[in-house]
C-alpha cells in the first residue's frame, strides 16, 4: 500500500488524511482564529488524524447526554441512558402511556405524511423532526398539503444533468438503441438545442428510423432558419456520423471528442440561474472525471474502450450523484437533520421519522493475526465494538432531546426494526399495545382533532346518456372512416375527440409491436410497385430486390427490430414479407393485373360530410375492372368474419370513393393478410388464387351504405337535440339503433382513455 500511495502522489487529488496533515502543520507555525470547541462525540473516538488537529486548536469541552423530559418521557430517558452505558435495564411496569411518549404506524408511508402534515398544521411547538431517508418524499407530501418543506437533501445519480453524458456516449454505438435514442433527444439537458432534438423526438417516435421521410421534413425545417446551421452540424455529428460496434470499441480520441462536446453544452447552459448552475457543476465534474480517465487509459497504451469499460468508468465518476437545487427549506419549517448523532440541541417535541434499517459500524478486514501485526507496528486502527457503543449512544439523542413528547413514526408493517425501537419497548412494554394505528376503522382519541370521520361512498355509475340541452354543431372538417364508426358506435367518444378535441398523452416511444410491423409492411409493398414494371418481376426477381432494400428501410423507420435481441423479430419480419410479396404477385399476375396504386387518397362526400380516405391497394385488372384492397399485418379470423358478417363498412365508403373519383365500382373489395399471405375478396371470378368470402346476408356495398347513412341520420338527430350517448359495451341491447341502422359495437380496448372520462371507472 505504501508502494501504491508513493506511486500515485501527485496523480490523485489530494485525501482527507493528507488534508487534515497539511491543516495540523499550518496550526503548528500559526495561532488559530478558533478559541473553543465543542465535541458532541468523545475524543477517543475520533480519528488519529483528527484528534491532532483537535489538540493544537486549544481546550476543547465535551458534550454529555442528559434527559430534559417530563412525566413518562422523563423516566424512558433515564431508563434508555443506563441501558446504554450500565446494561443496567429499569422496566417500566405501567399499564397506560401519558401524551410525552407516542408511537405512531401507518400500512403505507404516503398515509403516515399526510398524518404528518395535519399533526404539525394543528399545533405550533418547538418541533425537532429526525428523518434518515426519504426526507425529499417527504417534502414534497408537505408541500401540497399545504406545510412547509424542511430542506431535506437526497444525492442521486439519476438527476437529468447526470443521464446526458451517458446518454450522448449511447449513440456512439451500432446498432441504434431505439429507446435510449427517444431518451437522448427528449432528454432537459443534452449536447444541443433541445428544441430541436424535441422535433426529431416525435418524428423518431411516429417513424422511428434515421433518415426516413419524417426525419428529413424536420431536418428540411430546421434549415429554412439560418440560425439553425449549427443545430444540422450537431445532428450529423450525434445522430448520423460514425458509429461502432459495442464488443470492438471506440477509439478514445473519438470518445474524447464526444465528452468534450457534452461538457461544452453543459457550459454553455450555466449562469442562466443559480438553481440550473447547481444541477448543472456535478454534470461538468463528471465529465471532467470521465476525461481524466481516458487520460490514464492512453498511459497504459489503450486504444479503444468497449461499451462496459465506459459504463464503469461513468459510474465510477458519479459516486455520490448531485442534490436537487429547489430542496431548500421554507422560512418558518421545523427544525430537521438526517442523522439522529446530530441531535444535541432540545426541542419540546422530537419526531423520529420511519427509523429502519442502521448502518453499523463493519468489522475488520484483516484476520486477527495480521490485525496483532499491524499494531506491533504502531498502526492505529479503528475499534468496531467502541463504534457500535458510540453509535447505540448516538441513537438515543433523539430521544434525549426531547423535553414535552417523543414520537416515533415507525415504518410500514414488513421492514427491518431498528434497534432503538427494540430498546424501547423492552424499557416500557406498553408502547407495543398503545400503538396508534394511522389507518384503522375507528378514530383514536390521540388523532380524534386531527381527522374527520369520512362516509364511504361507492363511485357513481356510468351514465348512459348526456344532455347537453342544446343542439351540437358538426364538425366542418373532413371526416374518415374511423371517425364516423366512433360516432357510430359511441357518439360520446366522438365528442371527446373530434368536438372537445380532447387526446390521450402522446408517450413518445419506438417500440416493436404489431402498429410498426404492419407500417413497414405497408412501406415494402409501396416501394416495390414505384418500380413501373414490377408486376413483371419474377418471384426470385422480387425477393432479391426486397433484401438488398430492407436494411435501409429498418435503417430510417424500423430501428427497433436492429436494436440487440430484436434478431428473431427481425429475421421474422423479413421471412413473412418475403412470402407475402411473392404470395401477392402471384395473385396479381393469376388476375391479369395491369397496374397497382399504392396508398391512394380519395376526397369526396358522404351525403353531406366531407369523407376523405387512403386505400392500400387499388388494382386494375386487364379488362379495366378494380379491385381495392385493405391490407393488415395479421388477424385473418377477425377480417374474415368481418367479409362475412357483412360489417366491412370501411370497404364500403373505399368502394364509393373510389366511384365518385373514378367513376368505376370495384368489382371486389377484400383485405390482404402479410402474415399468412392470404387475400380475402367479396366476389368469385375476379381474384384468381384469392379466397371468397361473401356475406353470410347478402350485404352488399349499397345496402351497407344505406344503413351507414341511416346511423348518420339517427346520431344527428340526437346531436340537434343536445343528447349524447355513452355506449357501455356490457349492455349493447339497449343502445341499438332504430330499424335499418347499423349494429351498435361500442368504444374499442385502445380508447381506455376516453372511456374513463366518460365514468369507466372499472376499466
């Protein structure tokens, strides 16, 4: 160690022992400013290195514990204080607790703050509070309960300014982590504009992929603004520049450059306030620490460091984390610490909050020869059994501070009992039986001024109607199919949306699920019919056109399925579209397909509301006839039964869109099926190869039209009376439309949202 100590002197920052040398050198040749001290601990149990610095400031005094309580309180401190330093236990034999000695439980810690609050609004006192952990949940609780925050400061490593450093060296890194990615550009502080990495956060989340239509149209924005230059600079470096694998390495003259440019956003932000300067310093140091590192890693001729050796080295850096800045306390808080050592000064009500699992003092980590050894050579080391006496001693100070009223708020049922806890009620037995139960059925005399006994009530039911007494106007703007089978189908849930304009949070995310599969399924089967002579492509021919193109694609807008683990994802996604592109070319060729549209949008009306409408695949076959397609990623059993049950009203508003742009009407409508390959029509002799699924009743497009248009004057009608339904899905009979309507199916699993708006509360 010695050898290790000689090596490293002027390579490392300077130790507390060095530190406290240096102070005890200064004190020999100059007189010290301080003329007396006070040591709440006793000398003995200082460290060497302290206790020298303590003789040369002069006489120094010590403090001792004493009871300052009354009545009950009075006679537990005494009791508590020859326990501790005679073992000479006094039982308190007594049957009943006077008010100087309280012990308090709640089943959750969120109902004992909120006790907390109430107790300390209800009644003004010299008021001390002890609380180890936590003190930050606590604060906040007080906050909006309308009390005062004591200040508590809680350190951590997962403060924003902390994440951004690792965050930056994440996309350092192939393949992209596509959520780590949404992290870094949605992050509060990150190496450019946040503005601007906002953007590219919805885009990424909406198409998620770099280099992708919704990615560049942001790009395209940011450049319309010559202010932005620097920000297009910033997005090529960090998001579209180089990239390395994570088992190889990156060279640390790259990563070097990379943490530099973190720190220099990080500075850029400082001395916009005091608060933000605070959070922001922790981030800079450890950038420095990170830094210094590398620095060392470059010594010992390391050219690259892979993923893990950077993950330690920033852990290594942030050791204690950063406080929050706004966790000040408020002018007129109790008194409050977080260590009960540091209770030596008396209040008239001490509350030790939620004491649970201590840190005790930790053996040695030497055998007992090799401890004999060190101090034959004069090593003083530290004693564990004088620290535990010293530490048993320290926990008795909130107690001992206490003048009028000890109250002891112990954790919820399950956790670790603190050894002073345990002390105490072997002292005075009955404070297990009058324990005060925050949360049970009937009101405790000692809380009886500080609740009000509350009737339980059952939640309303959900209503099945509005009335708003007043006629509700239409929307003007265009509207689509969804749109009108939630009118439909839950004329409540239209309003909410398309009136109210009220929407679900949008979380950002880019996840793999079925919405992503199906969207780059659609994308493929787009990009192959931009190719004018694809229906003549051989089977070999369309396969080896998809694989030399699908990486790109899940490049800039599937990223998930490249992210590690997504292999067997990935590698089914390419297997299924694979089938289904031949599955769909043959169909077409079997049909005499002359042309394939792709994503074609109609306008036009539906009586008199503006309809608009994209089809998938809109087909025109060699006798001029069309075909219009829906295609869906999965879930043959649930289109088919919507062939034959005749509810494809989606379909059917295609269907009429089309002829009122077209002037045609499809020959067959129907859906494609990516997974199984299959192609789902409504009428035989059109789709060689496609299997027909004709309605059970007969339904055709016209009669689904005329029903349509009938559910539409039905909801209207109630619309210009002020009434709005609110379609429960458990009692779909009793809200079914007049005769010739269409089938009421009330609100979908994903508009939960809306649904709980609208009284769901059981969903």
């Amino acid at each position: 160690m010695a050898l290790v100590e000689k090596s490293a002197c002027g390579e490392l920052p300077l130790g507390e022992a060095e530190r406290l040398t240096a102070v005890t050198h200064a004190l020999e040749t100059e007189p010290s400013p301080i003329k007396s001290v006070l040591l709440v601990d006793p000398f003995d149990s200082y460290p060497w290195a302290w206790r020298r610095v303590l003789e040369r400031l002069g006489a120094y005094d010590e403090w001792s514990e004493k009871s300052e309580g009354i009545g009950q309180l009075q006679g537990l401190q005494g009791a508590a204080l020859s326990a501790t330093s005679d073992g000479v236990f006094d039982l308190n034999a007594s049957e009943t607790l006077d008010d100087s000695v309280i012990w308090v439980q709640a089943s959750t810690r969120e109902a004992a703050e909120h006790w907390l609050s109430a107790h300390c609004s209800h009644q003004e006192v010299d008021r001390l509070i002890v609380c180890e952990e936590h003190g930050d949940v606590l604060d906040s609780t007080l906050v909006a309960t309308g009390s005062l925050a004591c200040g508590f400061e809680r350190f951590s490593p997962l403060r924003p300014a902390l994440q951004a450093l690792s965050l930056a060296i994440e996309m350092c890194w192939t393949p992209v982590n596509a959520e780590r990615l949404v992290e870094f550009l949605s992050h509060p502080v990150g190496p450019f504009a946040r503005q601007a990495r906002g953007k590219l956060a919805r885009a990424f989340a909406e198409q998620p992929g770099i280099g992708g239509g919704a990615w560049m149209a942001v790009k395209e924005e940011l450049a319309k603004d010559e202010k932005q230059a620097a920000v297009l600079e910033d997005i090529a470096f960090w998001l579209e520049g180089d990239r390395w694998d994570r088992n190889d390495g990156i060279p640390i003259e790259a990563l070097r450059m990379r943490i530099a440019r973190v720190r220099s956003g990080l500075t850029g932000r400082m001395g916009i306030d005091a608060e933000q300067s605070a959070t922001l310093m922790p981030a800079l140091d450890q950038c420095l620490a990170v830094m210094e590192s590398l620095d060392e890693l470059e010594k010992q001729a390391t050219a690259c460091v892979v993923q893990r050796q950077i993950e330690q080295i920033v852990a290594h850096a942030t050791p204690a984390g950063a406080g929050n800045p706004w966790a000040f306390a408020q002018a007129g808080c109790m008194r409050s610490t977080s260590s009960p050592a540091a209770c030596f000064e008396a209040a008239d009500e001490v509350i030790w909050w939620m004491p649970s699992t201590p840190s005790l003092a930790q053996p040695l980590p030497w055998s007992e020869e090799e401890i004999d050894a060190l101090r034959k050579m004069a090593v003083e080391l530290r004693e564990p059994k004088a620290q535990l006496t010293l530490q048993a001693r320290q926990w008795l100070r909130p107690l001992l501070a206490a003048r009028k009223r000890f109250i002891l708020v112990l954790p919820p049922e399950g956790e670790e009992e603190h050894p002073i806890r345990q002390l105490l009620l072997m002292l005075m037995p009955v404070l297990e039986k009058s324990r005060i139960h925050l949360d049970a059925d009937d009101v405790s005399p000692a809380l009886s001024d500080l609740t009000l006994p509350l009737n339980r009530i059952d939640l309303p039911s959900t209503s099945e109607f509005i009335e708003l007494g007043a006629p509700v106007a239409f929307p003007k703007e265009p509207q689509s199919y969804t749109s009108l089978a939630e009118l439909f189908d839950n004329p409540a849930l239209f309003h909410l949306k398309r009136i109210a304009k009220l929407s679900a949070t949008q979380v950002m995310a880019a996840e793999e699920n079925n919405k992503l599969l199906g969207t780059l399924a659609h994308r493929v089967i787009e990009q192959l019919f931009e190719h004018e002579d694809a229906l003549e492509w051989t089977s070999e021919k369309a396969v080896e056109w998809f694989k030399s193109t699908v990486d790109r694609l899940l490049l800039e807008e599937g990223a998930p399925l490249l992210m590690l683990g997504a292999g067997v994802s990935q590698q089914r996604f390419k297997g299924i579209c694979e089938k289904a592109i031949v599955s769909l070319l043959d169909r077409l060729r079997a049909a005499g397909a002359r042309k394939v549209e792709t994503e074609v949008s109609f306008d036009g009306s539906f009586g008199a509301v503006p309809l608009t409408g994209k089809v998938d695949l809109l087909i025109e076959l060699a006798d001029s006839r069309v075909v219009a397609l829906d295609m869906k990623w999965r879930d043959d059993k649930r289109f088919v039964e919507l062939l034959r049950g005749g509810n494809y009203l989606q379909l059917a508003l295609y269907a009429m869109l089309i002829e009122q742009n077209r002037s045609m009407t499809p020959a067959a409508l129907g859906y494609f099926i990516f997974e199984s390959g299959a192609m789902y029509v409504t009428a035989p002799d059109v789709m060689p190869g496609a299997l027909v699924r004709e309605p059970r009743n007969d339904v055709s497009v016209e009669e689904l039209l005329r029903r349509a248009s009938e559910s539409w004057k039905w909801r209207t009608e109630q619309m210009e009376k002020g009434r709005i339904d609110i379609v429960v899905k458990e009692s779909l009979v009793q809200f079914q439309g007049p005769e010739g309507t269409l089938p009421v199916e009330g609100s979908k699993p994903w508009h939960k949202e809306h649904l709980i708006l609208l009284g769901g509360w059981d969903k």
